[in-house]
C-alpha cells in the first residue's frame, strides 16, 4: 500500500521543463562538478543535480553558485552534521517533541510542517532541534525524487515562550540562515507561524538579524484560533490538526522518521555533501552568495 506522500508525489514536477531539458541540464551540471575537485561526488544522483537547477528556475549558472554554496556551508556546520544517528538518544529526545510532516498538494506545492510539543520547554534544545532540520531535509533529498512548483513551511509555535531566548544559540543561528537562504535547494514561497502569542514578536526581533528581508518578507503570523492561514493554505492541504483532511501530524512524523531511518546509512557519514577540505580550500565561516535561495522566485 503506497503512503501518503508516494501516492500524491507524482504530480509535483515541472513535467515538461525537465523532460524537454532533463538531461542537458544533468550532463552539464555533472560536469561542472567533476571539474570541482574540492567539492564531494557521493550520493549525487540526477535529480539531486536537477534539484538546484529548479530551484534556482532553470538558471544553470546561479544553480552552479548554489550548489558550490551548498557543499561548503555543510563543512561549516560540524555541530549540525557530525554524530546524528536518529537512533542516538539525544536524536530520540528531539524526535519525542518535535513532529514533522509533509503534504504534496494537488497545485504542485510541499506543505512543510514543524509542530512542537513541548509545553514549558522543559526538553527543548535548539541545536538538537536543528540539527533534526538537517536530518530530515537530507533524508527527503535522498529518498524522494519529486520537485515541487513551490515550497510553504508552517510552524505551530504554541509552545514557544520568552523561555525560548535562554535556548537560543546565536552561532547555529547564524549558520542555519545561511543555509535556509541561500543553500538549501527548495523553492521557498511562504512561511507562516501559527498559534503565535505575543512572545512571538520578541522571538522573531532576536532572529530576525540573521535573516534577509527577501525571508522576512514572506513570513505571515497568525494567533491562536485564527482561521487567517485559510487565506494563503487551503484547508484541504492541511493535517487533521488544523483543520484539514490529511492524517494528524504525529502519524505522518512516524512516517518521516521511517524514511530517515531507511537512510540511516547515508545520513551517519560525516562527510555527506560536504567540500573536501584541503589546505588551499579552508573554509570557516562561508558567506553566502548573491543568488539567495529565493532565485528570483516569482511569489503567486
């Protein structure tokens, strides 16, 4: 029996762009990076190549500048990438209050989901928390083959409070903007925040430093029992959590931790999409390049 996102993925790709232009953009793309002799060649298959191709709409060159970005961020970032086998208890302990999930809708878009529960913050830990992000999106980048027309990200932040500032890490901070902004190949259209309370704004102020106004821009709150998210998120592309028709975020967090463990493999090598560090390609602290993840993204 096919799941949720297998029996609905297919319909998520610019079809006839890719079939027209699939394997031109391939050849190139998988020449370029054997010409790159600092960057990695493991575990890149053709739809990994086509990922930045798409998100950056077809623009081979900024595509290229994305994907060299991409590389050498992730040498940057050891304590988001090393010594994350999901079955360590401290990635046990995140996966016990943060739910993720994933809804391909009919328009050709991802529904990306982050749910805490974690009243108090009792348990929280945002680099165990970001960590968890890199997990999940690199196990999506290795399992499936699908390229959404747009990516939405909704985040229930019922749970986060003042507290949340005590948690707060500045330098993985940083580092994980970098990546959502300009590395991470994925076409970002909207981000919403839901059940935000007042601390929200506070929240947002500290992070909202490390984020390029083309991101803030995109971000919408919504306070507790606002219907306001219908505007931009149809209910039927939404979980049974707020409304919508699709299974409750804890069923299809089971299904996503089930897709990282069939990628435990890959996901403890160290070294997965990482530059190659060499004494003339030393990389400490990346700065990002002109084409933001945004790549000249034409919002609906």
């Amino acid at each position: 029996m096919k799941t949720h996102w297998e029996s609905t993925a297919a319909k998520m790709t610019d079809t006839q762009h890719l079939d027209e232009k699939a394997t031109q953009y391939i050849q190139e793309m998988r020449t370029w990076l054997n010409a790159q002799p600092y960057l990695p060649k493991d575990n890149i298959d053709d739809i990994f190549l086509l990922r930045f191709v798409h998100s950056c709409y077809y623009d081979i060159d900024k595509a290229k500048i994305a994907m060299e970005f991409f590389f050498t961020l992730r040498l940057a970032c050891p304590e988001l990438l090393n010594n994350r086998d999901p079955l360590s208890p401290e990635m046990q302990k995140v996966m016990e209050i943060v739910n993720l999930g994933q809804i391909a809708t009919p328009e050709d878009e991802c529904v990306w989901f982050w749910q805490l529960n974690d009243p108090g913050l009792e348990f929280y830990d945002y680099l165990l928390d970001a960590k968890f992000f890199m997990l999940s999106t690199d196990s999506y980048f290795l399992a499936k083959k699908t390229l959404p027309k747009a990516d939405i990200v909704v985040l229930d932040v019922k749970d986060l409070s003042l507290k949340f500032l005590t948690k707060f890490n500045i330098s993985v901070a940083r580092k994980l903007a970098k990546y959502q902004e300009g590395a991470i190949p994925i076409r970002l259209k909207q981000v919403h925040l839901i059940n935000a309370s007042s601390a929200m704004d506070k929240i947002f102020g500290l992070m909202k430093p490390f984020l390029k106004k083309e991101l803030t821009d995109l971000v919408h709150f919504h306070t507790a029992k606002s219907d306001t998210l219908y505007k931009y998120v149809p209910k039927e592309n939404l979980p049974a959590d707020y409304g919508g028709p699709h299974p409750p975020l804890a069923e299809q967090h089971k299904e996503l931790v089930s897709v990282i463990l069939s990628k435990r493999k890959e996901l403890m090598d160290d070294t997965l999409w990482r530059a190659i560090p060499s004494d003339k390609k030393k990389i400490s602290n990346p700065s990002p390049p002109i084409v933001s993840s945004f790549r000249a993204l034409a919002i609906d």
